[in-house]
C-alpha cells in the first residue's frame, strides 16, 4: 500500500556503491530507499539535498520511499 500523501525530508545518507540510501524524514524519523525509487531515473543523488516522497511497505515489512523527488 503506497500512502496517498506526499512525505518530506533530506538526503541523511548515501552509498552509490550499494544505491542505498535514508531519508531524514521532517517529523524526525528515517525510512530507507533504493536507487530505483528515484523519480528522475538517475539512480544517483547526494546527502543534504530536500526531497519529497511516498511511503509504501516493502517486501521485507518495512517502509521503503518511492517516487523521490527532489524539491
């Protein structure tokens, strides 16, 4: 289930190497994205720039960012 409300932070943290990274969420918590869930299709971005995103449930169970834009 992907929320239908746009969510917003900063790029906490980024390995280009694994294209992993955590989003520093405005109401202080973390989620982690992938790569893949950059709208732009760059697969690449760096720590501290303000981006917008949807929150949905992983494979795993957890909540994963998707359509990560940046503001």
């Amino acid at each position: 289930m992907v929320a239908a409300q746009p969510e917003f932070g900063v790029v906490a943290r980024f390995d280009a190497a694994a294209g992993v990274g955590t989003i520093l969420v405005d109401d202080g918590s973390n989620i982690e994205f992938h790569c893949v869930a950059l709208a732009d299709g760059s697969r690449h971005t760096t720590e501290g720039r303000r981006v917008s995103f949807l929150r949905r449930l992983g494979p795993t169970g957890r909540s994963e960012a998707i359509g990560i834009t940046e503001r």
